[in-house]
C-alpha cells in the first residue's frame, strides 16, 4: 500500500433534518432561540407513556424534485429519502460541485442504527394480511444499509466509495472519523460523512421504552403539560432519553484541494478518538471511554487544557449523564469547572446515528458564530454543582477547540475534536 500523505482535514458545510427543522438552517435559527423540538408521537399509535418524540416538523419527501410516485412507493424506507435531502443540503452549502474530476474522489458514509426497519414493518403487514407476493422486490435493497448513500450518490453524481459505519448512536462519529482518515491517508479528496435514523414506529418506540431507556410521562411530570420539556440532561429530574428521527451530513474536503475547488472551510478535524468497552450492551464503562476522549486530545496534538467546550453524549438517563460526567472530572480534573459543557439531545432529543453529525453541525456553527448552544430544560442537580452546562440559554463565547462525545449501544465510543478555522 501506498504511503499515507498526512493531509489535513477541513469541515466545508453540513445538512441535517431534526425535531427543529426540516434544513439546517431551521433547525439552526429554532436552536439558538433554546427552543426543543419535542411532542407526542404523530406519526402512528403508540399505547405507552413513553410517548413523546422528536419528529421532523413539515417533513414531506414527496416535495422533493428527486421523488416521483414510483419512487416513493419503491422506497419506503424513510432514511432513504432523509438521507438524499440532506446530503443534498450538505453539498449545496458547502459549494462542492461534482465533475469528472470530483465525483471519483467523493466518498459518502452514512451510519443508521435501525436502518429501514419501517420498511420491514409494511412488508411483514402485507406478508401476515395478503400473502408472500405482496412483499415488495425492494424490501432488501430498503434494508441494505449503503442503500442510502448509493441514493445519494446516483442523484448527485459522486463514485468513490459508500458504505455505512455502524457503531450504534456513535454512528455519526465513526463516519466522520473513517472518513477523515480515508481523506488524510489520500484514498478520497471529499466526504460526506454522517448518521440517519427514521426510527418513529410502534416496536421501536415500546422496544426503548421497555428496556427502560427512553422517558415515561405521567400526570405529575413537567412534560405532560409541555411535552418540549421531556428531555432534560444533566437536570436533577432526568428520567430517560427522547427517541427522534433526524440526519445530519457533513462534507469534509484535503487542505490541498480547497483553494482549486473554491472552497471555505469552517472547522478542522483535529483528532479521533475511539474504543469498545467490552463490558455491557448499555452500561457504560468509563474506563474505556475516558480512553477514547483521551486519544481523541492525543491525536490532536493537544492538552485537556486547550479544549475551549465539550459537547456531550448526554442523553437525559439518570446513569449516562452521570457517568459521562465522571468521565470528563477524569480526562479534564478541576479544569473542567472552566469548561461549559453542553447538550443538543435537550433540543432534539437523541436521533440515535444521525445524533453525533447533527451535533457536530450545530458546533461548529455556533463556534462560527461565536456561541455555545444550551441545555435547555435545566433544573440543577446537585451532582453536577462544579459543572457549566450552560442552562437555558445560547452564550457568547469564542472558542477555538471542542470535543465531541457519542457513545452507542454494544460499548462503541468515538468521541472527536474540531478547530475553528
């Protein structure tokens, strides 16, 4: 094998769909406004107190030029059609165009933790109530995890390499790092690295539910009035994570090739940082992941000292939160007091693979914009008492270098570094 050329990487634009916004730009002007994008379930029936979920508001595929009636009735798998509008998004505000010399050297990565199980639902329905030739020939394809950026690619015209990296809600991570990684080491030029999930139906939402993991509202708690309340990380009264669909992409382009191309950057990849746990399908060990935060400063080049913000897994669960917390008093000591630290998933919800692209997206922004978004909902904990977790509202802040942490079902953790440029 050739020898790696150690090229630098740059973020040059993003997309994404979230409970705020059906564009990045919607979903960005609701989050700097601290609003949540949360409320009972619309899309099917749901008999379960954990009801309550973050749906992307005004979303219509059929709207898009790109999806004919042929289409939507071929492919109905929502992550398909979620993953083309916004990978789509993404390279229109990033302004790469696609040639002949382009297209080769532009891979996609898309992570999906449940892929298109919504697809497998409609097909066992017609299987169980009108026999096995009402399963659809596109059943399989729907449920083939690259299917989404191969989609992708055939609409906007790109040919290097698609697949998906699966490491559960760390999916978003783990693309952004592989293919950070496959653009340094010179096999590609651009990537469109990130996560979807289009995971709103029955099973899924009483699955979550029945192993404890996602809220349960009842008459007594603060979301049963306002249902934007139920996801609260890092609050004294946290009780589970909000289940939602989104994606977010971001477009990672060579140094070398930015000026050729015309292109801004906006942030550089810094650093990965990723390990297993090998110790539970859910509870997280810290060992593991104060390694993977520690390797992400390390192969920065950086001191905990410089990181400026973290952006936190910090799904609203009593343990996680907690846990991720000791996590950081570990890697950051009593430098973390001088550290906000804050959540997305208080806005969004937890959007389970497209989580940690959409976050990434929302700070690089903000630190564009000289900002740090909030966790929304707060009510301290006493817990937390020597962490900023910058309650309620956006701040101004400059800052330089963030972290950013995921960590997913089976003890996957990736957690990344970004520099403002």
């Amino acid at each position: 094998m050739k020898a790696p050329k150690n090229r630098r990487v740059f973020v040059i634009g993003y997309g994404a769909a979230t409970p705020l916004g059906n564009t990045f730009e919607k979903t960005w002007e609701r989050a700097v406004q601290a609003q949540a994008g949360l409320r009972k379930i619309s899309r099917c029936e749901v008999n379960s107190r954990s009801n309550v979920v973050g749906e992307i508001p005004e979303w219509n595929p059929s709207s898009f030029d790109f999806v004919d009636r042929k289409e939507a009735y071929n492919w109905d798998a929502d992550y398909v059609f979620l993953t083309m509008a916004v990978c789509k998004e993404a390279m229109e505000r990033s302004g790469l165009v696609i040639d002949k010399d382009t297209g080769p050297r532009t891979a996609c990565l898309v992570g999906s933790a449940l892929n298109g199980t919504d697809s497998f639902r409609v097909a066992m329905d017609n299987y169980v109530n009108m026999g096995p030739y009402k399963v659809s020939p596109y059943l399989l394809p729907n449920l083939c995890a690259n299917l989404p950026a191969a989609k992708a690619g055939i609409m906007l015209g790109f040919t290097g390499p698609i697949f998906s990296p699966q490491g559960a809600c760390a999916s978003g991570n783990y693309a952004i790092g592989i293919g950070a990684r496959m653009i340094r080491d010179g096999d590609c030029d651009f990537v469109l690295a990130g996560g979807v999930d289009a995971c709103l139906i029955p099973e899924i939402v009483q699955g979550f539910a029945n192993m404890l993991a996602t809220i349960k509202i009842g008459p007594k708690d603060r979301a049963y009035a306002d249902p934007s309340q139920a996801s609260r990380p890092f609050s004294v009264d946290r009780k589970g994570f909000v289940l939602s669909e989104g994606c977010g992409v971001v477009v990672l382009a060579a140094q070398d090739v930015l000026h050729a191309c015309g292109l801004t950057p906006k942030a550089e990849v810094m650093g990965i940082g990723w390990t297993s746990d090998a110790f539970h399908f859910t509870v997280p060990r810290p060992e593991t992941i104060v390694l993977a935060m520690r390797e992400a400063i390390e192969d920065a080049g950086l001191n905990p000292e410089d990181i400026d913000y973290v952006n936190a897994h910090a799904t609203s669960t009593p343990k996680g939160d907690s846990s991720e917390i000791e996590c950081l008093r570990a890697v950051f000591g009593r430098h973390l007091e001088q550290i906000p630290v804050s959540s997305n998933k208080s806005q969004i919800g937890h959007t389970l693979a497209a989580s940690a692209a959409i976050e990434a997206a929302l700070s690089i922004e903000a630190m564009q914009n000289g900002l740090i978004l909030p966790t929304v909902n707060h009510i301290p904990d006493p817990e937390f008492s020597d962490v900023d977790v910058v309650p309620n509202e956006a701040r101004k802040q400059n800052h330089e270098f963030f972290l950013s942490n995921s960590f997913g079902f089976g003890g996957t953790n990736c957690c990344v570094v970004f520099r403002g440029v």
